[in-house]
C-alpha cells in the first residue's frame, strides 16, 4: 500500500508539473500577460492535455527508474516520452482545429515540463546522497584514480557508497581533461605528477581504473605510482565488469602480472573453430600449469571430449573439480597413467580415441633435473614423448602438438637437453607419419607457473625476507600462463608438421627487477626486504635463447609467432637405438650426459652442474 501510494504521489507530481508548465507557457507566450480571451481556452485545455500526458507517461515507463539512483537514461525517457505527448497534443490541436490555442504553447510547454520533471528527480538524488553520505565527505582513506574515463566515472560513483575510500583527484595523459571535473572531483593533472600530488594532497594510495588501456600504458601508470611510494591498486578487467561478474568499485592490489601483461592476443577463432570444435582432445599433464590453462582455453571451442591424461592423483582431481564446476557443460575424461607407460597409453587412446593431442606432460625445473635426477629428466621428457607420439599415430591422431622451452636452445642443462632431444623426436617421426602432424612450440618462462621464480619470491617476502635471486645479470623471457596457452593453441592450428614454433616473449626480464618489483608492490622497501644473491644453480645460465645459432627463422601469419627451421639431426636408426637405450637399466647422471651430448650437439653441460 505504501509503494502504491508513492507511485500515485509521483503521478500526480509529474502532471500537475505539466500543469503548471502548461500554464507558464501561457504567461510566458503573451509577455507575462495573458489576455482574458485566451484564458477559457488555456484552462479547458488542461481536461485533455493533462490526460494525453498521463497515458503517455505511463504506457513508456517513465515511472520504471528510481529516483534515487535517475540517471541520463531516465532523462532521456522523459525527454522521449515528454516529446511524444507534445505530438499528440499537437495532433488534438489540427484535428479539433482549436483556433484560439497560440502554436508557441506547443513548443514552449514540452521543454518547460522536461526541465521541471528532469530537475526535481535529479534534485532528489543530489538531496538523497547528502543525507546518506554527506555534502562533503571526509571519511575514507584519500585516493588519487588515475585515469579519466569511463571506468573512472563509474567507480567515482560507487566510490561514493564507500566508507573505506575518498577520491581527492584524478590523473590523466589527455590534455583535453584537465582543469577540468569529472563528477565533483577535479583532474589535476598527468600520470608524470603523480609524485607531487600525492605529496601535495597526503595521499597514500593509488587506483589505475583504465582497464580498457593498453598493458603498457597500465604498467607506466603503475611504476609510477609504484615510485611514489604509493600503494598501488587497479580496477577489476573489463570483461568482468561487463559479465557483471565483479563491480568496478574491487578494487585489488596490482599483481607483478599487471606489469608484465601485454595485449591480448587475437587468435585465429574460426580456424580453432574446425580445429577443436566437436573433436576428441587429449592433453597430457593436464594438470599443470600449462596444462590445466591448455584444457581451460579448449573448452572454450567446445570439444566432444576432453580427456585429461595426468600422473598426479590430486592434480587430475583438482582439474577435474574445476571442470565440474565451471565448465559443467563440456565432457571430460580423467585418466591417472604415466606417459612412460606404454600399456597405459595404448588403452587410453584406444578408449577415447582422440584427434587432437597437446602433448604437456614434463619435468621442468633445471637444478632438480640436473644430477641425481638426470636419468629420470631425459626419460620422462624423451621416452615419455616418444611414447605418446607413437600412441597417437598408431591412433591415427590428426594433430600432435608440444609443448617445449626455450632452455632446448643451446642447452646447457638435462632438462633443457632432454626437451631439445625431444623435440628432434617428434622431427623424426614426422618423416614416416602420413596422418599425424607433430608440431612443436617453444617458450620461455611462464609467470606463475609452478616450480617458478615469482611463487617463490612470494612466499619469500610474505615470511619477511630475504628474497634469493642468483645473479645480479640473470635475465629471463617472461608470459602469462593464458597467454601461452592461447599461442600454443594458434601455433597448433598453424602448423602442417614439423615445425618448431617460437613465442614472441617480448623483452627479456632482469630477475632482480622482478624482484624489486614484487617488494614495492606489496608495500616495502629494500631496506625493509633485502635482496640477496646466491649465485647460479647446477644448470643456469645467465640468460635463454629461443633460437640456436644454426637454425633459421619463418614469419607466419600470426605476429606473435615465428618458425625456427631446426635441423633433424636424429635418423630412424638412431631413434630406435635411444629407444633401446631409454628403455635399459637406469644410468647415472654422468653416463647420461655423455649421451645427451653425443645426441644433441648444441649441448654444453654448464660448469654449475
């Protein structure tokens, strides 16, 4: 009953103000005086405009919006719904042929009612937000936004509900806004002076709300604020925003991942369309990080068949719950085997029958593979490849693709050496393949992977410290986990067989700076969290390649990829000559090395190992 007779009082609001500006454009029409021949015909007009204003408001919903939150799009409904009363009305006056009504009424009424029905809901709004939080809010930790635009605007707004944050200035690079006011709150200037307002206004936080910008434009905004000493938080992504999945107002604190973001990748999704869509797929060490990210960006291609082949119980569960709960529509196929396990592999295949295969599964971390652990590196990576690639042509597998590492490039440790013999595997066999196509791609480090740096400078820095780099010089080339599966996806279309496919990773990375960054981020200082250097594991070395010397390189269609034309150096006979060797009693780390270099040529065992 309360809610119906607010409605009624809002009914009877609108049309007396269309009264009242039906009246004015009277007055205002004859200079203030209206003559008294005019005034029957003014107020018997009232009987029927009033009416026509009514049905009209009522049928196109201007009483749909809240007044407490009206907005541009309420006025542009009364704007439209106001007009289309003024046709009507206009269409009473020629049909009636009502000679005594002044046309200027016509025009003047519906721009006065705009302004009154516009004015009075806004004026309730700017009246309801100060009673709840304030003309003038003092409350809340103040805030510099950087970035003016439209994600600016909208947690401007829903800032304004928050007891936790107030904005006290905006920053943008766009000359054109500042000076000016977005919303109450001024934009003093550009990201260059973030130092010398913060200091100016005490402020002590910062929030980069352009999440529609470039990477590189978010990461400038960030290391400047970031050298301000400032706190450094971003609004969510804007696919979030708009999915309705997280509001622009959570804010979070800006990841090492922020930073070393780029573009997002355009793929080839027509192409990975025919690829995926409705086909059998299997990825071996799904459970990874590569490969739980491979399976994630698969689903999105609805296949008939996804079927995760992992060694790992709890990693193959932990995949297995996520697609149970976020991909519930996509069928999936969980197997527990070792991709040494010839048997294991025979009757998955034969079971599941799959047409495309990402081959994932590896030992990866370097100073682990590289003594005690040799034997077991070069079988896991070599034989285990080797393995599954003769499953999938025996099963007729249309596209065999694997994932390798830059550390096959003139290596200089096992699991390096181990990927690269691997990698001249799937070469070799592409010679005798008629239906599989082996495609092979290589990439850096990927951030966030497991068994990587930036895990481990996180746990370092939430213990207190010190955070351990090796070298002052040790650079690496660094890609985000989503990013590297999508081009390990692309380059997957793209190749007809025995390619090597290289990422573009960007810059290479001095580890230290990572290192500096992850401190300022999460809020001290050097003095506060030492860095200290251990020197380089059994292994390392002081950076990566993604190209030996010898080989040459392709553009392709796609601008993050390029075909490394490696040589196969591994004739048949001297693969089943390794497979006899693999498949012998375990060696030790020595012997194994010697073979790795009599193997791989490139392979220069380090003076750390």
């Amino acid at each position: 009953m309360k809610l119906y007779l607010r409605h009624l009082a809002i009914v009877c609001l609108d049309l007396s103000a269309a009264a009242v500006a039906w009246l004015l454009a009277y007055w205002l029409r004859f200079n203030l005086d209206i003559p008294q021949t005019y005034l029957r015909g003014m107020f018997d007009g009232l009987l029927w405009v009033l009416p026509v204003h009514g049905a009209v408001f009522v049928a196109f919903g201007v009483y749909r919006g809240m007044w407490r939150y009206v907005s541009v799009k309420d006025l542009q409904r009364i704007v439209l719904t106001v007009g289309l009363a003024a046709v009507l009305v206009g269409a009473c006056v020629f049909m009636f042929q009502l000679r005594d009504l002044p046309r200027s009424v016509l025009i003047l009424q519906p721009l006065l009612l705009i302004m009154a029905m516009g004015g009075t809901r806004f004026l309730y709004r700017a009246w309801r937000e100060r009673q709840l939080y304030g003309g003038v809010r003092f409350e809340g930790e103040p805030v510099l936004v950087m970035g003016a635009g439209d994600a600016a605007m909208a947690l401007l707004r829903e800032l304004k509900h928050s007891r936790d944050w107030r904005v006290v200035g905006l920053l943008d690079d766009d000359g054109s806004k500042r000076g000016r006011d977005i919303d109450g709150i001024p934009v003093l200037g550009s990201f260059d002076s973030v130092a010398i307002q913060a200091e100016r206004l005490g402020v002590t936080h910062a929030i980069i709300a352009m999440p529609s910008s470039s990477a590189s434009q978010r990461r400038r905004a960030a290391e400047l604020a970031g050298a301000a000493s400032l706190a450094v938080l971003t609004v969510p992504a804007m696919a979030d925003v708009l999915s309705g999945k997280l509001s622009v107002s959570q804010v979070r604190k800006v990841e090492l991942e922020d930073l070393l973001g780029r573009d997002p990748i355009q793929l080839d999704d027509e192409g990975l369309h025919h690829l995926l869509t409705g086909r059998r797929v299997m990825v071996t060490g799904a459970g990874g990080s590569i490969g739980s990210e491979l399976c994630r960006q698969i689903a999105r291609y609805a296949p008939s068949r996804l079927v995760f082949f992992e060694q790992s119980e709890y990693a193959l569960y932990r995949i297995e719950q996520e697609f149970a709960s976020d991909f519930r529509e996509i069928g999936v196929a969980c197997v527990v085997g070792d991709v040494k396990d010839e048997a294991s592999l025979s009757a998955a295949f034969a079971m599941h029958r799959p047409e495309v295969v990402f081959h994932a599964a590896a030992y990866k971390h370097v100073p682990l593979m590289e003594n005690e652990n040799a034997w077991a590196a070069v079988r896991n990576n070599v034989l285990g490849t080797w393995r599954v690639a003769r499953a999938a042509m025996a099963a007729g597998v249309g596209k065999f693709v694997m994932v390798s590492t830059d550390k096959a490039v003139n290596p200089t440790n096992v699991m390096g050496a181990s990927k690269r013999l691997a990698e001249m595997v799937c070469q070799t066999l592409q010679a005798e393949s008629r239906d599989t196509h082996f495609v092979t791609v290589r990439f850096g480090n990927v951030l966030g992977s497991s068994g990587s740096v930036i895990p481990r400078f996180r746990e370092q820095i939430a213990r207190g410290g010190p955070v351990t780099v090796t070298h002052p010089d040790i650079i690496r080339y660094f890609m985000l986990i989503p990013e590297a599966a999508q081009l390990v996806l692309q380059a997957g279309l793209m190749g007809q067989g025995g390619e090597i496919f290289v990422l573009d990773m960007g810059e290479p990375v001095k580890i230290v700076d990572l290192a500096r960054d992850m401190i300022r981020l999460t809020g001290y200082t050097e003095e506060e969290i030492k860095i200290v250097f251990t020197g380089l594991r059994p292994g390392e070395k002081l950076y990566e390649e993604l190209l030996a010397d010898g080989e040459q390189t392709l553009p392709t269609p796609h601008p993050k990829l390029r075909i490394a034309r490696a040589q196969v150096a591994l004739p048949l006979a001297e693969l089943a000559a390794l497979r006899a060797w693999l498949e012998g009693a375990p060696k030790d780390e020595q012997a194994v090395k010697r073979q790795l270099a009599r193997l791989v040529p490139e392979y220069q065992p380090s003076c750390n190992s």
